[in-house]
C-alpha cells in the first residue's frame, strides 16, 4: 500500500529520531570504553604502586634494621673504647704511684747512706739498732724503711748471723736476728741454729753407715774420708779381715 506524503514525512521524522537516539548511544558506548579503559590502567598502576609500596617497605626495614645494628655497634666500641681509657688511666695511676714510691726511698736512701757515714766516723755508740730507729723515724713509706736495712743486710757480709728489721703499720719495730742454714741463706733462728749446729757435731762423731761412734777412717777415691763403726767397716771391707785372719 502506497505511503501518502505524511506518512513519509512521520517516518523521516521517527527514523532521525531513532539514528540520533543510536549516535547518542555509540557516543555513551564510547566513553564507557573510554572511561573502563582508564579504570583499568587505574587498576594496574594501583597493582604496581602497591607492589611498590611493599618493596620500599621492605627495604625501609631492612634499613631501619641495618641503622639499629650500625648504632648498637657503635655503642659497644664507645664502650670498648671507655673501658681501655679507663684501663689506660689506671696503669698511668699506677706507674705514677710507682715512680712516686721509688722516688721517695732512692732520696731515703741517699740521706741514709749519709747519715751512716757521718756515724761511723763520728759516733763511737752507733750500733745497728740506730740504724733501724733512724729510717723507721725518716720514713714516709714505712716498707721503704724496712726494704733499705733488709736490702743492707740480705747478705750478711760473710757472718754466720745477720738482721731482719720487722715494723707494722704503726711503726712499732724490732730487730729479728737470723742464721745460717746449710745452703748459706740466713734462714734459721737462734734455736734452729743452735739445733743444727748441735746435730752436725752428732755427726761429726757418728759412723757413716749408723748411729754408732766412729772408730775407723777409710781414704776414698777423690780424696773422700769415710768414717766407720769397727761393725760397719768388717760389713763394708770384709776382705780386708780375710787378708788377716
């Protein structure tokens, strides 16, 4: 059936109205493709960003980590090094105590010396008791005192007896008299000495081989004389009694 001009005219109009609606409709397509392709590089740079995130995280605590090592280290070498200064400081205390001592009893020393010389040409009365009262008297480190007459006397000068000055902190002295013991260090008291002495003259008089008295004299190789009981000397030279019987 043949369309009249209206007809046309209203189906122009429907068909304009219809290709607009459909412009308009690829124009909103376009833009949501536009619009969903933002949110996804959106999506990804978010991925990426948290993954960045997490990495810097990580090396922020590793770094945290690495600057809590570094301090504590230096703690301990500030430590280490306080300690050896101290220590330093301490073996300088020491050595300047030391000097300061050594200082003090080469000038006590000196004086002494002095002083025993002046009385050994001038006093007639000086004995080794003056010498002990004088350096407990001059002293100011008493151990330096008792140090410069045990160091006088150590030797004894050859004599069978020599002295030891004895002194607390008080000052309070005495003289100690020591003798010889058997390896020439002066050792023993007068009792162990008189002791010694006492068993040395025993055996002077006692058999080599038993605590019988000597009676016979043997000369030995290297010029070693051998003193015998009349016993012992028949059990050590029986050949000699064979020859005479």
């Amino acid at each position: 059936m043949p369309y009249n001009s209206g007809e046309w005219e209203r189906r122009g109009v429907e068909s304009d109205r219809l290709l607009d609606r459909l412009t308009k409709q690829q124009e909103i397509n376009q833009s949501l493709r536009a619009e969903n392709a933002k949110l996804k590089a959106d999506i990804k740079l978010t991925d990426d960003a948290e993954r960045d995130i997490a990495q810097l995280s990580a090396d922020l605590a590793m770094k945290d980590k690495i600057i809590l090592g570094l301090r504590e280290a230096k703690y301990q070498l500030s430590i280490k090094h306080e300690a050896e200064i101290e220590k330093l400081k301490a073996e300088l205390l020491d050595i300047n105590a030391k000097h300061h001592r050594d200082t003090q009893k080469t000038c006590l020393k000196a004086r002494f010396d002095t002083w025993r010389e002046s009385q050994v040409k001038y006093n007639s009365d000086y004995n080794i008791e003056d010498e002990a009262f004088w350096l407990v008297g001059e002293a100011i480190n008493i151990i330096d005192a008792v140090d410069i007459f045990n160091e006088l006397y150590e030797d004894g000068a050859g004599d069978e007896s020599t002295y030891k000055l004895i002194c607390d902190h008080e000052r309070n002295w005495q003289l100690e008299q020591l003798y010889m013991d058997d390896e020439g260090e002066y050792t023993l008291t007068e009792e162990e000495w008189e002791a010694q002495a006492e068993q040395e003259k025993i055996n002077e008089n006692t058999c080599d081989f038993c605590e019988n008295e000597r009676k016979v004299l043997t000369k030995r190789d290297a010029g070693y004389d051998e003193w015998t009981c009349s016993t012992c000397h028949k059990e050590q030279y029986p050949e000699h009694y064979e020859e005479k019987q």
